[in-house]
C-alpha cells in the first residue's frame, strides 16, 4: 500500500463525460476526485466498481481500474475484488435504480459481511439512463413516463435501510455543498468496513428542475450544525426517517467500534486452519463473537 502527494487531476481520466449539462454527476465526480487525492492512494490502487446507468458511468471518468458491470450487481463484484486482492482501495457506485431497485437484494449481503468498502449512490429519484421511468426513490406522486397519473406507491427510504441492516457508516451527501459531500466520502473511504454515501444528484433532464433544485438547497441542512452525535445510532435512524421530506447532509451513524471487516476475519480463519487448529474450536470461536 502506497500513499502519496496527489492532486484531483491525478484522478481524472481523458474520457469526456456525456452527462447532461447540469447533470449533479459532474459535481460527485469532482468530489471524489478530490475526495481520492487527500487519500493519497494512487489510482493503480484503485477499483472502481459500478452497475449500469448514467451515475454509473462514473469508474470511466476516473483514472482508477475501472468496471462498468451489469445492472444491480456492482456489490458482489467489488466484493469479488477486495476478497482476491484485499490491498485494493475499492469503491462502488451506481444509481438508485441500479442499487434499490434490480440490486437491492444484494445490499444487506453485502452490508451483513461487512467487507471494506465505500458504496456511493447518486440518488436522482428516477431512472435517468433509460429516459426517466420511476425509480424505488420516487417520491409517491411524481408523474413519469411509467406512472403518468403520478406514482401511488411510497419509495424506499435508502438511509434507513442500510441503517437497519446494519451498516457502520451511513451518510448524505449532495454536490450542491461540494466541501461538504468531499469530507463525507473522504470519511466513508476512511471507515474501515462497509460505508454508504446517499448523495442527491439531481438529474435535470427527467427528474427535478433548476427551480427544485433550487428550492432543495435552501431546504438542506447539515447534521453537524443541528449537533448530531454519529455514534447515536437510534438518533440516526430517527433523523434518516425523514428522507424526502428535509434533506439532511452529514454522517447520521458512524460505529465507534468497528468490527472486523469480511477480509480480516477470512484472513483470521486462513492463519487460524494453517496453525492446525481443530476445525470445531476455529467455528466456535467465530461464532461465539
Ligand atoms: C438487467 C437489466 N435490466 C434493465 C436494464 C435497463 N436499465 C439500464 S440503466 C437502468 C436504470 C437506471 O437508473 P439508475 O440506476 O437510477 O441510474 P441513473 O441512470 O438514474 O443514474 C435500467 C432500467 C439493464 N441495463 N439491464
Ligand atoms: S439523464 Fe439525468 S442522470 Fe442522466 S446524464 Fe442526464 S441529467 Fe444526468
């Protein structure tokens, strides 16, 4: 593992982003840019891992080994990764069609084992690649193309699931406060263990205009200014419940007690049936934690 003096530019790949102007895509990318270069892994260090749709286009723009997957499956690849080659920095992105939607099955799995990595949704509330169907974030009411009469069903609140199901690192972010989103996904990279990052990423062209747009900046607020302990996990689930309503930036729940990661304890049981440890003790002791 290697860590150096990196600028965002290391980061940026010569590949031209096709977003739509306005697109808040192009603000996370900037944000993770500069999010990488205070960690100071170089991009060789990197995977990138993602599914398919617009957000996901993002590993390409980027000068870390990069995988533009298949829709829904970005976690049990980079899974795959960091357990073939545990020193790889490994961050997953997608949208929240790709993560709630086609892949939501496979967040809790990868949430229960805990492995070392940072998952970063760009929430746009709708399916933006394929032309602005409704997505599992929509809200209830919202007219597309598939629900032209607007929507009558409730989305998925992403904060309080990956909260429930036990993640140790739960944050919101949104590149119309680039500072701020850049800290929190330094921070989630940091986390050793499992980190979600629910960045609100407008999509101009099928979801919210320049005017809500507008009107969700005002309405935002940070948890560090309403003095919000992250290591209050009951707090955060109660502030994560009001997703949709208010949008609150900043780390509701941070585990002050890490546990091991998926790869330290695989590590842990490899060393431990090396040392000729009877199989039945080595199960025991796992199971007893
Ligand atoms: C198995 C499969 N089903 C459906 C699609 C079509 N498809 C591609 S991207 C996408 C949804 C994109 O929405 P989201 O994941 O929220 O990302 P966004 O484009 O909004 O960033 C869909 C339905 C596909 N590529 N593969
Ligand atoms: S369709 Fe929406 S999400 Fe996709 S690039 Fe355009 S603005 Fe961004």
């Amino acid at each position: 593992m290697t860590t150096v003096q990196l600028t965002s530019k290391d980061f940026k790949s010569n590949l031209k982003p096709i977003w739509c102007p306005g697109c808040g895509d192009f603000g996370v990318v900037q944000g993770i840019y500069r999010a990488l270069a205070s960690i100071g892994r170089p991009p060789h260090e990197i995977a990138f891992v993602s599914g398919i749709g617009c957000s996901s286009r993002i590993p390409g723009y980027t000068t870390a080994y990069g995988f533009n997957t298949v829709h829904g499956r970005a976690l049990p690849i980079a899974q795959g990764i960091k357990l073939a080659n545990p020193e790889l920095l490994v961050l997953v992105a997608g949208g929240d069609g790709d993560g709630f939607s086609i892949g939501g099955g496979h967040v809790p799995h990868a949430i229960r084992r805990n492995p070392d990595l940072t998952y970063l949704v760009m929430d746009n509330q709708i399916y933006g690649l394929t032309k602005g169907q409704l997505s599992p974030t929509s809200a209830c009411g919202l007219k597309t193309v598939t629900s032209p009469h607007g929507a009558i069903e409730h989305p998925v609140n992403p904060l309080l699931y990956v909260l429930s199901y036990g993640a140790g690192f739960v944050a919101q972010a949104t590149p119309a406060d680039m500072a701020g989103m850049t800290a929190i996904i330094e921070e989630a990279i940091r986390y050793p263990g499992f980190s979600f990052v629910n960045v609100q990423s407008p999509c101009v062209t099928y979801g919210e205009d320049h005017q809500q747009v507008k009107a969700h900046r005002t309405a935002m607020k940070t948890l560090a200014s309403m003095g919000h302990d992250p290591s209050d996990r009951m707090r955060a689930f109660e502030l994560a419940s009001h997703y949709g309503e208010q949008l609150y930036t900043g780390v509701f729940y941070r585990n002050p007690n890490p546990p091991p990661t998926y790869g330290a304890l695989v590590k842990e049981r490899q060393a431990a049936l090396a040392g000729g440890l009877p199989r039945e003790r080595i199960l025991e002791s796992f199971i007893q934690r």
